[in-house]
C-alpha cells in the first residue's frame, strides 16, 4: 500500500480536527481556527502535487472554518484562494467560490475588492464559458460597484465591456446607453477625451444594426454639440458615409465606406461583425466584400 502524501495526510489531520470535541480547555472557536490552518497547509501541498481541484477543496474546507469563528476577512481570502485552484480544472466551481467571496467582501464594505472579484466572475463567463448574458450581468454589476468607489475608469472599462455584449446580444437600446455613459464620463478628463470617438461610434453603428438611421443621424448631430471636433474625425465621416448609404440602399457605397475605413484603422472583430449585420439590413446576402 502506496504511503499518504503530505496532502492526504494533512487533509485527514485537519477533518479530525474539525470533527472533534472541543474538549475542557478549549472553545470550539480554536478548534475551527486550527483546523482551518491545517486545511490551508492540505491545500497549499495540493497545489504543489497539482491537485487542484483537491486544493481548492481543501481553501473551501478552510473558509467554513474560517465562517465558523466569524473570521469574514479570512473567510474571504480562503474562499479566493479555493477559485484560484479551482479555475484550473473547473470554471463553475471557480465562479461559485468568488460568488462566496464577494458576499463575505460586500458584507464587510469592500465594494473595491468586490468588484474585481465580480469582473474576474465576468471574464470566466466570457473567456471560458461563453455565456454571454451573464458576462454582461457580471461587468454591469462590477462596473456599478467601481463607480461607486471612484474608480471611474474601471467602471468604464467594465461599462464598455459590457455595452459590446448588449450589442452581441442584439439588445442595442442598452448598448447605445451603456456607451454613451461612458463617452459622457471620458468627455470629463483630458486624458480619456481621445476615446470619445470610438464610443460614440459604436453607439452609432448600433442605431444602424437596428436600422434606425433617424435616431443615429439624430444622436451625431448630439454628439457633435458635445464635441464640436468630432464631425471632422474618420469616425464620424464613416458614419456619415453609412448612415447615407443605408437609406438609399447603396450597397456598393456602404462596402466602399467600410473598406476606406479599415485600409487606416482595422477592424476589430466587433466592428466587423455589426457591420455584417448593417449591410444585411441591405441586402439578403451576408458579407462585406
């Protein structure tokens, strides 16, 4: 019989301990801190025999001890510490110990700390899972509480993201509002004034995948009396070029405007994919070329 690894013998250390009486000398507050250390020391020999799911079980041992002597900060940490294994091997075990980290850290008025957290949860849901609806959810929740510490420029960030998969998702009212509450906090600084433009022309480009060419023709114009050198951008000019050639049905000058555009600023993957979807507002058949 093949010996324990300094994990599983840690492991079985710290469940005796958890389960054990608390004895004359002893509250059973110390008992769940000793036992919590002991699973923090399995967990972290997991990690060094990459046993990660096991490591991560072990910090999810360590936080309910933690819990138990009413230890909110470490309870925190343990349960971070158990996403961190747990991203390795299983995304939604990841997602529900942050879950368990952000409610110790609201709980405790770290909304800063909450919010990363939250948009660590958004990116697994994006990046690993594909779930767009709740990426979104996940961004619009840690933007929220960015904003609400000041940290406008993470919220921004978090804002945008989450406006681009509202446009994903085809919801493109919230998308045009959630960028244009961006535009209107970067119009505030001089350093985030330069970005402007490119929120307001997805904002734009989203009014056209709706094929409402008044309501986009009608926010440039208002974006143009926030701004008055935004009409002079390349940003603008193609919207206008677009916009035109969407009402009259001009295929080949919305394919020209768009080929123009990308030969001095690419296309990112979004842009080129609501494109698609404005041009098929057009014509029937799919694609730019």
């Amino acid at each position: 019989m093949a010996p324990k690894s300094i994990a599983a013998s840690l492991l079985e250390k710290a469940d005796k301990k958890a389960e054990s009486s608390s004895g004359w000398f002893s509250s059973s507050s110390t008992k769940f801190e000793e036992a919590g250390d002991l699973y923090q020391q399995a967990a972290n020999a997991f990690k060094i025999d990459k046993q990660f799911k096991e490591a991560g079980d072990a910090h999810a041992r360590e936080a309910e001890c933690r819990e138990k002597c009413k230890e909110g900060n470490e309870a925190a940490n343990a349960w971070w510490n158990a996403a961190k294994a747990y991203k390795r091997v299983d995304q939604q075990l990841a997602i529900q110990a942050l879950s368990q980290t952000i409610t110790h850290l609201t709980k405790g008025g770290r909304f800063r700390q909450a919010a990363d957290r939250e948009k660590e949860i958004g990116q697994i849901y994006l990046q690993e899972l594909h779930d767009l609806r709740k990426a979104c959810e996940s961004f619009e929740r840690a933007g929220e509480w960015y904003s609400q510490e000041d940290a406008t420029a993470t919220a921004n960030s978090c804002f945008k993201d989450a406006a681009d998969l509202h446009a994903d998702l085809e919801e493109y009212p919230a998308a045009i509002a959630r960028y244009e509450q961006v535009a209107d906090h970067s119009l505030t600084s001089a350093l985030t004034r330069y970005s402007v433009k490119e929120y307001w022309l997805r904002s734009s480009l989203c009014a056209l995948a709706m094929g409402d060419t008044v309501s986009a023709k009608r926010n440039m114009a208002r974006y143009a009396s926030l701004d008055t050198t935004f009409p002079s951008t390349r940003e603008a000019r193609f919207v206008n070029a677009i916009t035109e050639a969407c009402e009259s049905g001009d295929q080949e000058a919305f394919t020209g405007a768009v080929v123009d555009f990308d030969q001095v600023t690419k296309l990112d993957n979004w842009k080129t994919g609501i494109l698609l979807k404005i041009k098929r507002g057009i014509q029937d058949e799919p694609g730019l070329t």
